[in-house]
C-alpha cells in the first residue's frame, strides 16, 4: 500500500490532466451515508421516481418528505479531510477539476471551484415548470410548517423540486459532455468513493483510459473497474488522500 502511494503521487506529479471523480464515499466521514452500504438511503426510503413525480401531488408530498429528513444531515455536513485536499490539488494546479455524482455540495463548501455535479444539488430546488432556482433551506422550513409543498415562488403555481436527478430523469447533457470533454484530455482520473456501476460514473475513467491515461481507483470495496484500474487503494479516503498528499509534498 505505502508503494502505491507513492507511486500514485508520482503519477500526479508528472500529469498534465488529471480529472477528480468522486461518489458519495468522499462523503460518508462527513456523516452522509452512501447509497449502497448498509443504512444508506436505498434500504430506507420508497424510490420516487420522475415522471411520479411529475404526475402526481401525493408523490410530490412523499418526495419532500424524505428529502426533508435527509437534509438534517446535508445541513449538519460538514467537508473533511479528503474534499479539502482536493480543493488545494485544484488551487495549486495538480488537478484541472472534479467531477462528482453527489448532490451534498460539499466539495464547493470546502472550496472546490471547477465542479461538475453529475447528479445536480440538494442545496438548491428548481422549478419544472418555469425553470427558476431557489435556495432549499427556506423551503424545506416551509414545507415542515405547512405540511405541503411549497408553490413557486417565482411562477406561483409550478411544481418544485430539489435540483437533483431523479430516477427516470436525465443526466444536464451540458455538465455530462464537459466531464467527457475533461476526461478524453486527462492523462490520469482518480476515482474515488465509487462503486463504478452505473454509467456515466462506470464510463468516465473508461473515456480516460481509452486515450491512453491512467485510471486510480479509491475505494474500500470491489468496484465494476477494479480490472482496468492501473492502481487500486483501499483504504479509508480520508486517510489514503492524506497519505498521497503527503508523499506529493516531499
Ligand atoms: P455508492 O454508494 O455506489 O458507492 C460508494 C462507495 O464508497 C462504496 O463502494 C463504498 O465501499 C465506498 N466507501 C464508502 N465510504 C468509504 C470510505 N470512508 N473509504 C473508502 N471507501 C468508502 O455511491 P455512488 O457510486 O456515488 O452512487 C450513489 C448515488 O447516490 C450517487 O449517484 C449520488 O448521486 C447519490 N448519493 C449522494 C450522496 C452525497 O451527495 N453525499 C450520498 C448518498 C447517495
Ligand atoms: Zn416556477
């Protein structure tokens, strides 16, 4: 493990590109439970899906319901270790930008600025019908005073919901083909926290590979690119970013 580390700073150190990728195993030392493991919010909630959403008042309701106890957590969240070292990585120049699949803004808190949310944001809601962004906090308020879901603000009458992808909903096409455009100009992607199954995640480091880059994985269990993986580190995030920090510096 200690080689790989150092060979993993080395490989940062000579790139020219290197894309960050990150799913929600960055974000599980901040509290936030992942999706997957046991606890995560698969096992917890019914799965709303978009065009349920869309067509139906008392879905809508269940929806923000959940959401609105998932956001104790989101707001109590706070970046650790990990994020904070890819934001220095961006701020010095040893990674050109993060793509990420999660939703808690926790990457931009920690100062993350060249970001790709895949999946969108938790800290924000759209509205379907006109199209315009609030901030979430006030209207997750207002939906535990009143029990409803709170109208547009903006439209009056249109239908909000938090600013991330549902299932059944599409990918933004324009942050989608930027993480491609990134990744068949990366030299090296480092894929951490992920379980590398669902596309686009699983195809991401495919991209960089296929133009000859190199793929680092990090992550405590098995992923679905473990065998193309020049490095795989599977140690705690945390702990593993500290170490090729560290190595980086010397
Ligand atoms: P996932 O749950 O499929 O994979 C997370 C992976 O991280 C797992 O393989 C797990 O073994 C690993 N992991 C967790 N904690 C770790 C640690 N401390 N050290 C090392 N490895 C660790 O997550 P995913 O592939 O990102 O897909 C889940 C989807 O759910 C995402 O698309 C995202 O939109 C959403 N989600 C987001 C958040 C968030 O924003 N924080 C949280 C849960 C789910
Ligand atoms: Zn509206």
């Amino acid at each position: 493990q200690a080689e790989d580390i150092s060979l993993v700073a080395r490989w940062l150190a000579e790139s020219e590109s290197t894309v960050l990728f990150t799913g929600a195993g960055i974000s599980t030392e901040s509290g936030i439970p992942d999706f997957r493991s046991p606890g995560g919010v698969w096992t917890k909630y019914r799965t709303i899906y978009f065009d349920e959403f869309r067509q139906s008042a008392e879905a809508r309701r269940e929806y923000w319901r959940q959401k609105s106890e998932a956001h104790v957590e989101f707001s109590a969240a706070a970046p650790n270790a990990g994020h904070q070292i890819l934001a220095a990585w961006e701020a010095h120049g040893v990674a050109r930008g993060l793509i990420t699949q999660n939703i808690d803004g926790l990457h931009q808190i920690a100062g993350s600025r060249q970001v790709l949310e895949l999946h969108g944001t938790a800290r924000e809601a759209t509205c379907l019908d006109c199209a315009a962004r609030f901030e979430i906090d006030p209207l997750v308020v207002q939906f535990r005073e009143t029990g409803e879901v709170p109208p547009c603000p903006n439209c009056e009458t249109g239908r909000l919901k938090h600013a991330t992808v549902s299932f059944g909903q599409m990918l933004p096409t324009d942050v989608l083909e930027t993480a491609y455009d990134w990744c068949s100009d990366a030299d090296l992607i480092l894929a951490i926290g992920s379980s590398l199954v669902v596309t686009p995640a699983a195809d991401l480091p495919v991209a960089v590979r296929r133009r000859g880059g190199r793929v680092v994985i990090l992550n405590r269990d098995e992923t679905g690119l473990d065998q193309i993986a020049d490095a795989k580190l599977s140690g705690g995030i945390g702990a593993t970013l500290v170490a090729i920090d560290a190595a980086l510096s010397r």
